[in-house]
C-alpha cells in the first residue's frame, strides 16, 4: 500500500511544501512515484518519517538528522532507544519547571526579595518574578493576595529555603501514605491534608477551609499544579484534593 503527498502531509500533521523540502534535500525520498509522476509513500517511508520528527522535536538540525538516519551501524531500536533518552531528559526538565510555576502560584509569591543568585539556588531556572501578573490577574482583589504580598516580600532566601523544604516533604509524606494503600478518607490522610492547609496558613495567608477546598479542586483542574504534585507520584493530585475535601467535611 502506498500513500500520496497529501495524506502522509495529513496523518503526521507537517505541509506538504515540508515533504517536498525533505525529498529534495534526501531526507525523505519517496519510494516510489505515480504514472504521472507523483510522489508515493510507503510505510517503511513513514517510518523514517517518524524518526524525522522525532529528532525535529528534539532540537536536530535537519543536516544533524539525516547523519543520524543514514547511519549505517544504527538500527531502529538503538534509534528509538537514544529517542526515549532524549524524551525523559525533557519530561524531566519540564516537570521540575512546572513544579516551581505551581509553588509560586499556590504560595502567592510576589515582591521576592532575592537577588538573581539567591532566586536560581531557591527555585532554580524559574523566576518567579515572571508569573507575578498572572497571579495578581486571579488573586489580585482578594484579602488573601494582600496578605500573601505583606508577607513573601519580607521573606529571604532562607525563608523560601524552609518554605520548600515544608512543602516537599508534605508531598513525599502524602506519597508514601498513597503507596500504602490508605484511602484519601482516612485519618492519616486528612491529617496530611490539614498540614497542608497549615503550611499555607503559617507561609502565606490565612485559610479557611472553604478556600482550602477550592484550591483543591485547582488541583485537579489546573494541569500545572497536576502536573507538579503528579511529578511526585501519579494520581497524587486528586488524592490530595479527596483528601482536603474530606478533612474540610470532618471539620465541619
């Protein structure tokens, strides 16, 4: 079976105009042409394709990839193997960045006194300075932001050193009870959850347990702070906000 510019342009959501660039550059011959003379794709073709955008994605120069591909001592697994590499090293990258962007919103973490030394050995390549309209664009108007302004701008590296280190054993305390099986409902859970509720109480500004629950329910919807607490273990999220939602109908 073989397939037309068009539809291999279609399935792996490049230009046609892009194909082209890659044949004639011999990247990407087609294996074959129509009777008038048109290119025609088989799958051992999209296959290489494939591979193509996969080190696109990554960063390769065009000239970098065909070098990669035309390799004569490389197969498709050792290919696929050096992928997946490349692809954890970024995963990696990306979630200890949208970690730091979820402590900086969760913590309202405005005004920061630190100097650009001090902010890289706290939250490493995340300035979170950068996110400051964000916040105040969602949180401006509310006590709570006034609150959390009044006191992060008096705070030193060393505050937010302490602050951070509160906050990650919080979630390597809530994983650990995760792995162990018990429900977000039980006791220890909602003990964790009301640490939690006092971190932010004791860091940031004071909060009740109505905003305790809404700030669980971000969480789950926000994908930014999913993506942190699941970082520390999958599906830690939504345990975090059963678990704040049930301490907050205990204390009722």
């Amino acid at each position: 079976m073989s397939y037309s510019v068009g539809q291999v342009a279609a399935v792996a959501g490049v230009t046609v105009r892009t194909l082209h660039h890659y044949d004639e550059i011999g990247l990407l011959r087609p294996s074959g042409r129509s009777r008038a003379g048109h290119r025609r794709y088989e799958d051992a073709d999209l296959d290489r394709l494939q591979q193509v955008l996969f080190y696109r994605e990554l960063g390769f120069p065009l000239e970098e990839v065909a070098v990669l591909l035309d390799d004569p001592d490389a197969d498709p697994v050792a290919h696929l193997r050096r992928q997946h590499e490349l692809l954890t090293g970024r995963i990696e990258r990306l979630q200890r960045m949208a970690a730091a962007v979820a402590h900086t919103m969760e913590a309202r973490k405005m005004g920061i006194n630190l100097t650009p030394e001090e902010k890289f050995e706290v939250f490493g390549d995340f300035d979170p300075d950068a996110h400051a309209a964000e916040a105040e664009r969602r949180w401006g108007g509310t006590e709570a932001y006034a609150e959390s302004q009044r006191r992060t701008a008096a705070y030193g590296k060393e505050d937010w050193l302490r602050i951070k280190a509160a906050a990650d054993g919080l979630n390597r305390r809530l994983a650990a009870l995760m792995d162990s099986g018990a429900p977000p409902e039980s006791e220890e859970a909602m003990d964790l959850a009301e640490e939690h509720r006092q971190q932010i109480g004791a860091f940031c500004y004071d909060c009740p347990y109505e905003a305790h629950t809404g700030l669980a329910e971000m969480y789950v919807a926000d994908e930014r702070f999913t993506a942190t607490y699941d970082a520390v273990r999958p599906g830690l999220a939504v345990y975090l906000r059963d678990a704040i939602l049930a301490n907050a109908v205990r204390r009722a």
